[in-house]
C-alpha cells in the first residue's frame, strides 16, 4: 500500500479448523497472459507463497491447509502494474472466486468462514471510510505539509479516531456475536488497543460462548491474557537478548542503571514510522539525563536493507536497535506479547515497567515527570 500511514498494525490470529484441502477456482474479468494471479499466507509460522496463470479470466490453486487462516490474493495484469488485492481466509474444501472485473471486489461463496467475515467487516465498515478519507489527504499533500509537524500530528490525531472507532464497532460485534470466531479476532485487536487491559478482556472473553473460548484460538488467547501478568505496570520486565544490526548480542539487562524506552516497530509500519519523530525527540531532550531507547524491529529476514534505511531516514542512528528478523515470530516480540506495532514499555533504572504504549507528545510528559 502507497500510503505508509495505514499500514496494518495488527496481526490477525488463525481459525482452529480441521486439517484438510483447499482447491481456490477463480474467474476474474477476461484477464490473459501476462496477467497473473498470487497466493500469499502464513501457515504454522511459515511464508506460503504460490503463483498462477490466468487464462480468460479462469485460474486455480490448490494445496493443504493445517487450519484456517486470513491469506492475501493479488493479481497483477502486467509486470510493474499495480496488484488488485483480496484479503480472506484459505480454508479448507473448495471455494470459488468470482467478479466481472476487479479481484478486490470478487464474491466469494462455498466458505461459510468468509461469509461470516464479511458480515463482521460489514459491521466496522465506518473505520473502512474514515481511513480512505486519511488516505486520500496523505495522498494528495505535499512533500512540505509530510514534513510539517503540525500537519502530521493533525491527521495522526484523525488516524487515532479512526482507530478507536474501529474499535468501539468491535466491541460490539462481540457483546452481538458471542458464537462467532470473528469475536476473537475483534478481541485481540481491542486488546492492542488497551494496552491488554485484562480487566476489561476477562468479561468480555466470558462473555463468548463455550465453544469459542475452548477453541484454538480461544485458548490462545486466554494465554495471552495470563502471559499479561507477568508484563503488569511495576513488575520486572523480562531479560532477553538479541543481535544488533552488525551481529552483536544486545541483552536488556546491559541498560540496567538507565531509564529505558524498549520499542517495537518496523520499517514497514507506517504508524510506527509516524511515532518515529515523536521519540527521536524525547531522546534528544533526555539522553543525557540517563534516557536510552532500545528499539526491536519486526522486520523480515529478506528485508535488513529496508530496516537499515529506514533507521537512516528516521534519525535513529542514535538509538540501539535489535532484531532476529523473523517478522511477527519476533522472540522478543513474543516474550512482551506484542499483537500490533507500535507498542513501547518504558523501563525504570530498576528494571521495573513503569508505563505502556506512551504515544506522541505522552513519552516527553513522562520522562519530565520521571526525570528531574
């Protein structure tokens, strides 16, 4: 997507059903050679990618799926075009993709998954127009307005309420669906949202039914929400240790003595690249007052190159930085229970956690308060 701001900042979670199959039919406009059709997911931690040929429109693909799982289908019509893109979830049997002329308006029937994930994107379909609406202000400004701060902190401020209304329309389909797999998905990403407020998520998981919660990724995500306790505002935050960008073993515990931001975003996140200049300016107030950021990247192993540029363009060549560039499968990304970039814990000299997820101007607030 061209437009950096909106990138996705949540990972969406696989549907525990049966092992089996999958055979994708599709019919698509009258597309030919050199038009061709993309198949791109993650089954069990691992990137599946699978191409094929269109001829009249008509192209297949088939294979195993280990469980359900929200996959990206791209067809381009000539090389250097733009991919029309559908998101859904491969599952297994057979399916059949079918429109007159674009992909990512394609209909989509013998998935009764699918059906029941675009009656859920139905139901947040107000946060679909807000962010077209960002979209096409960011599009349309100039290279001056990108660079001015007060433009940008204006349409983060409309990005955020777009967010939150996203949000809210979840915590609705949840209380209205409690037999729905799509509750979870709604779930976890609220969870991003309040910083996994358990006291808030434990109702409202009860509230499922028993069938959900005792699902695959029912159970996933009452795990997270015991893994939580040990991540509580005053608790010691877990040791790790990482490689920097030239191979050396960074550990946490190295700051030990130091207030310390522990960040996590990517290159690839434009959210994360917006709180970027945020957070450069927080260390130049404050890094000579016992203030350090060690920042985790969530990028790809193919993709050092960009990581590194992106450090470069962002001004964070001050900054410690860390990754095993294994994408979303972060070990430390894991440990922290991170669903969404960005996210942040500032860590006291102590080693405790002292606040989370401090966006904007709030991570400045805090160091003055902290640091005297």
């Amino acid at each position: 997507m061209k437009k950096w701001l909106l990138l996705a900042a949540v990972a969406c979670p696989a549907l525990g059903f049966a092992q089996g199959k999958y055979l994708l039919k599709g019919k698509v406009g009258n597309y030919n050679s050199p038009a061709k059709v993309y198949l791109d997911c993650h089954l069990n931690g691992e990137a599946i990618k699978d191409s094929a040929e269109i001829v009249n429109g008509v192209f297949e693909f088939k294979g195993d799926v280990p469980f359900a799982d929200l996959a990206m289908m791209q067809l381009i019509a000539k090389p250097g075009g733009e991919p029309d893109r559908l998101l859904f979830y491969l599952e297994k049997g057979e399916m059949n993709i079918t429109s007159e002329h674009e992909l990512g308006k394609a209909k989509i029937t013998g998935s009764a998954l699918n059906t029941e994930f675009d009656r859920y994107k139905l139901f947040i379909s107000g946060y679909d127009s807000a962010m077209a609406s960002i979209n096409r202000i960011y599009g349309g400004s100039s290279e001056v307005q990108r660079n001015d701060t007060t433009f940008m902190q204006w349409l983060d401020g409309r990005f955020r309420k777009a967010i939150e209304l996203r949000r809210n329309k979840q915590r609705e389909f949840i209380a209205a669906n409690p037999n729905s797999f799509f509750s979870i998905v709604a779930l976890k990403e609220v969870s991003v949202g309040n910083n996994m407020n358990v006291k808030e998520l434990e109702p409202m998981f009860a509230s499922l039914s028993e069938s959900v919660r005792n699902s695959r990724e029912g159970k996933e995500f009452r795990s997270m929400m015991n893994m939580e306790g040990k991540l509580a505002i005053g608790g010691t935050a877990p040791d790790f240790v990482q490689n920097d960008v030239n191979g050396k073993p960074v550990h946490l515990s190295d700051f030990r003595g130091k207030y310390v931001l522990l960040d996590f975003w990517a290159s690839w996140c434009g959210p994360c690249r917006a709180e970027n200049p945020f957070v450069v300016a927080a260390h130049k107030a404050y890094k000579s007052k016992n203030f350090e950021v060690l920042s985790v990247s969530l990028d790809k192993q193919d993709a050092k190159d960009a990581w590194l540029a992106a450090i470069k363009k962002d001004g964070l060549e001050s900054f410690t930085h860390v990754s095993d560039l294994k994408y979303w499968n972060n070990a430390v990304a894991k440990m922290y229970n991170i669903r969404g970039v960005p996210a942040n814990f500032l860590i006291s000299p102590e080693g405790k956690i002292l606040a989370r997820n401090l966006r904007g101007e709030n991570l400045e607030k805090q160091l003055a308060v902290l640091i005297k």
